[in-house]
C-alpha cells in the first residue's frame, strides 16, 4: 500500500480487498483499529476483517492515506463517505487534534454547504451512505440547506444551476450568460429552476427536502408541480403516458426496449408502489395545487400496483375536491379483473361524485335540502349587506360546480352504457348521486338511458320503468322530446309523459302569444336567467343609491364652504345685529333642510318629471 522499507505488520481486510498497512500511524488516530488490534495481540497473525465499512475499500483507503500525512483531495464526491467511514473507524479529537472527523465536518459546513451544485452532489452520495449519513445528521443539513436555496431568490446561489439532464456538472444556460462571460445577474429566472435538479434525488431524500420546503412557506402550486416534475420521472407508466404527448422537451425517464427480468419486474413495481405512496403524503393541503387529470392519473397507477388503501382514499378526496376539472377520459379507469366484471370502475366514480357531494356540502351555507334550486328560496330573502352577496357568490359558485360534474357524468354514464356487463342497480345509483337541481337539461341523461337499453335488450319492463323515473320529461329539449316520441326502447308511460309534456309546454306559449286569453295562462317555473336579470337590477339600483349618497356629501361640503366664507365676510362689519342674524337663520334652515329625509324625497306627479322638495320655491321670513 505504501512503499517503505519497514515491512508491513497489520492486513486490514475491506470487502475482500486486503490493504498491507503499518500499525503505528493506524492506531495512533483511529480508535476502532486500536481496539481491535489489542483485542488480537494473542493470535499469530496481525489481520483484521472489517465488515460494513461505509464507502467500501474507497472510503477506507482514503482514511489510510489520511493516517500516514498523505495529502488527499476532498471534494462534493466522497466528502459523505469519508465522513462516514472516520465515524465507523472512530478517528475523533481526543486521539490526534485536527483528526479525520473534524477535517471532513469543517469542509461540509464551510464549503459543501454554501454551494448549491455541492450541496446536491454529496446528497446523491448519500444514498449509498444508509445509515450512517442520517445518523450523522448529513441528509438533514443538505435538506435544509436545499430547501433554503430553493426558497430563495438564485441570484445569490453559488453554481447554478447544476445538475442538467443527469449530468453532475455546472452547466449554464446561454439566456443566463453575459457577453464578457460572467454569469449574467439573473432578471428573470424561472420559477422551476430547481425541478430538475432536485428530481435526482431517492425518494427519500426528496420527501426530507421537499419537507423542508413546505415548512419554509414554499407556493402550493409549486410544490405540486416539483411532485409532478418528479412523478413523470421516477413512475415508469406515468412517465410514458405523458411522455408522447409532451412537448416541453424535459428529460423524463421511458421505457428501454431491452428486456426486463422478472427481478428487475418486481423491483420496479415495488419502487413505483412506494413512490406514489410517498408522493400522495406530499400533496399540498390546498386546492387546485396539482391538476385533476394528474390526480386520476396516479389513481389509476396506484389501482394498478395495488397500493395501500389509505393512499387511494387520500388520492380520491383530493380528486373529489375538484372533480369540476376532469375529463371523460380521465374517469375511464378500468376495474381490477378480480374485483369486479364490468369494464370500468364504476364503484370508484360512485365515491368520487359521493365525495364531491360531501365537500360542496361543508363549504357552501346552510339551505333547505327540499329545494328545486339551491338559492330558489334565499335569493327572494337576500339583503344588501356583505354577508348576503358572499352567500350568493358561494351558492352560485356551488350551483355551477354541481352542472359541471352532471355534464360529465351524464358522458361517463353514456359511455359506460355500452357495457353489457354493467347492472341496472349500479347505472341508477350513479344517475341519482346528483341532486335534481344540478341537471338544467336532462337530454344527457336521457342519452345515457337510451344507450343503456340499447346495449340491455333483454331488460324487463320493469326494469325499464325504473330506469325511465331518472329524467324529468319537462327538462328535454324539442329535440330530445320528439326522439323520445318515436323511440320504441321507451315503455308506453314514459312516452305518454314525454307528449303531455310538450302539450303542456305548447300551451303555455300559447297562452301568452298574442292570441290573448284563450288559453289557460300557467305560471311558467324561474329560470336561472331570470334570477340573472333580477341580480343586475338589483347592482345598478344600489350603484344609482350610492351615487346619490355621494352627490349629497359634497352638496354638505359645498355647503359648510359657503358658511365659512359668509362668516368670515360678516365678522368685521357690525353695522346691524338684525341682518346677521337673518344670514344666520337662513344658513341655519338651509343646513336642517339638507340633513333632512326630506332631501331625498321626489315628487311622484305624472304631469312632469319630480323633482326634490329642496328646489321648491320657499318665502323667507
């Protein structure tokens, strides 16, 4: 190991690798190799086996060459190891000063840490490193020290950006470098910078860091979008889903056309299970933070690995939420072979809409569950104060949201009908999860029930007739009236229904065209357009009051002008009490007219256009 004329009298064995060492400069700085020398001073031979030396015969040889004063070159690379294995060989102060584990400390803190491309590069060394690297507090500082600078404006970091593509080097940008070529100060650096760098990272160490970054106040858009950036990279079937319709031209991981054992098979799954799992727990608390369509997405995924039941109720919560933002496609996740025979999961859309339900129903205001709408009866009640208008924005919103996850599940039931497969129990319960309210018009529905019993000839009249109370005949279209008319899948009720209704609906035209009377007049049922034109009366009526406000506070400014002038004129002039005090008077009335109601009260003649009572003529006394 080392040329010297002394002859070697210590073998160090590290994993099937001998080093010829000498035991002086071994034992007068590390402690483990000490103790383990005394313990075998009875044997014949001076050989020691050292079993799980972090770093391997690398790390080791390192530290030997550290122990005869060889000059050795530390850097972001094997700093961690070193680290490690001086901890494992026990090379500590009370032995020599300026020992091994003091060296590798100070260069962590004062040269590792202060460098972001430093930082993620002995992280990446880590990982080889387990326990020890937790156990001396290593990931924890890179973690911190990560999430600091990620939080922080990257004009200030030193070597950025630094992992590009998998490649461990400084690597900047031309946007990024100035002419001379210095690095440019930064105007506008995107908000992402640090997505690919941080994506290298094990799963572990990226939920320590991204941890961290939470705790630090990091946006919730952009820890959802770090968690996708990662997704995309480390889950094999997410990544070649988006991978082909991407175009952003990000390094993500795709499938190798090389074959893949059945060992490498299990690995990989059980690497992906554990990743979704772990991504899941990382999700932002907030809404709208990661997409919906991603969301389904890992459902999907996570239904496919077969991950732990608290992971996929989290993951359809979190869908439910904003279940508005979905698409069909996305929705059409297929049901596991040993769970169910139909083609898609219907059970899971079934807790999906159930889910959303519940969520809409704890952050929207109390209303009567008997209601056709949802604000049918509040909005006749409504005031003009703040509190009544934020009721009105939350039901509104509500209202909206519910007629957005109908249209969608009147596709999902449209497009699910064609399963055979699929039973009547099932396809109504996902019918009625939606209130009433939520379907202005029914034709969707009615789409869907068409299609089921196109693809279910075999269904009983019964069974038919069941289905048929789903859709409200009066919410068709002409349309949809006049197929359901001619439509022979239809039981002869629902056909009768359908014709009366358009009887009716023809009637009340009727009756209030311009044939006047001779029809019965039928109160025609609010709209949601009427309610519309009832809520802009009613803002420009209190625009119009504020207005008026406003014109009356500067008449009263205009007012206490004039006062203040007229005194200021009749001060030194003391020729007659008498006329003072007749000004006085008049201002007097004049201000108690202008305070009164009265002010605001308009003549309601009809020979003219009223005018307010101020503007009356007065005889002054």
């Amino acid at each position: 190991f080392v040329a010297t004329e002394l002859q070697s009298d210590l073998v160090v064995e590290v994993d099937d690798l001998k080093f010829h060492l000498h035991k002086f400069p071994l034992l007068s700085r590390s402690g483990r190799l000490n103790r383990l020398v005394f313990e075998s001073r009875d044997t014949e031979t001076d050989e020691i086996k050292l079993v799980g030396v972090p770093g391997g015969p690398e790390a080791f040889e390192l530290a030997a060459r550290f122990c005869y004063g060889m000059p050795i070159d530390l850097n972001a690379s094997n700093v961690a190891a070193l680290r490690c294995a001086a901890e494992y060989l026990e090379m500590v102060e009370e032995l020599e000063e300026g020992n091994l584990i003091a060296k590798t400390e100070a260069f962590l803190a004062l040269v590792v840490l202060a460098s972001w491309k430093d930082t993620l590069t002995v992280l990446l060394s880590c990982e080889k490193l387990h326990p020890w690297a937790e156990d001396l507090q290593i990931v924890r500082r890179c973690s911190e020290s990560i999430a600091w600078k990620a939080c922080t404006d990257p004009k200030g970091l030193n070597n950025w950006p630094t992992i590009t593509g998998g490649k461990k080097n400084v690597v900047c940008p031309s946007s990024y470098i100035a002419k001379d070529g210095r690095n440019l100060a930064l105007k506008q650096v995107p908000q992402d910078w640090w997505f690919e760098d941080v994506s290298m990272l094990c799963i572990d160490h990226f939920t320590k860091v991204l941890t961290a970054i939470k705790a630090k106040g990091m946006k919730s858009e952009l820890v959802g979008a770090v968690i996708m950036c990662y997704a995309l990279k480390w889950i094999p079937t997410l990544s070649n889903t988006c991978h082909e319709s991407s175009k952003t031209g990000r390094a993500v991981a795709t499938s190798s056309p090389a074959i893949v054992t059945k060992e490498d098979f299990t690995w990989l799954q059980a690497r992906s299970k554990l990743v979704v799992e772990s991504m899941v727990g990382l999700l932002p608390g907030q809404k709208n933070s990661v997409s919906c369509g991603f969301l389904l997405q890992m459902l999907r995924i996570a239904s496919m690995l077969n991950a732990s039941g608290p992971c996929k109720v989290e993951l359809e919560k979190r869908i439910a939420i904003q279940l508005e933002q979905a698409t069909l496609g996305d929705l059409l996740i297929p049901s596991a072979p040993h769970v169910s025979d139909t083609r898609y999961d219907v059970g899971l859309v079934q807790r999906l809409v159930e889910y959303f339900l519940a969520h809409e129903e704890e952050t929207s205001p109390d209303r009567s569950p008997d209601a056709e709408t949802p604000s049918s009866i509040d909005k006749a009640k409504l005031s003009f104060d703040n509190k009544s208008s934020s009721i009105s924005v939350l039901n509104e919103h509500s209202s909206g949201s519910k007629m957005k996850v109908a249209k969608l599940l009147d596709s999902y039931l449209a497009e699910v009908a064609h399963d055979p497969q699929l039973p009547l129990t099932k396809f109504q319960a996902l019918a009625d999860a939606l209130p009433v309210y939520s379907r202005a018009c029914h034709d969707g529905l009615y789409r869907a029930i068409d299609m089921y019993l196109k693809a279910h000839p075999t269904a009983t009249e019964q069974d038919r007739k069941r289905l048929c109370r789903i859709m409200d005949c009066q919410r068709l279209s002409s349309e949809a009236r006049l197929h359901a008319s001619q439509n022979e899948r239809l039981p002869l009720r629902t056909v009768v229904q359908v014709l009366f209704s358009e009887h009716l609906k023809l009637k009340n035209i009727y009756g209030y065209g311009s044939f006047g009377g001779g029809g019965t007049q039928v109160t025609p049922p609010y709209s949601e357009a009427t309610w519309e034109t009832a809520s802009q009366d009613i803002r420009s009526l209190k625009k119009d009051i504020e207005k008026i406000k406003e014109q009356f506070l500067e008449l009263r400014t205009g007012y206490n002008h004039i006062k203040q002038d007229l005194q200021k004129l009749l001060k030194p002039s003391k020729r007659s009490s008498a006329s003072s005090s007749s000004w006085g008077c008049g201002l007097k009335r004049l201000g108690s007219t202008l305070a009164s109601p009265r002010f605001f009260h308009y003549s309601s003649r009809d020979d003219g256009p009223s005018t307010p009572d101020i503007f009356k003529s007065r005889r002054w006394r």
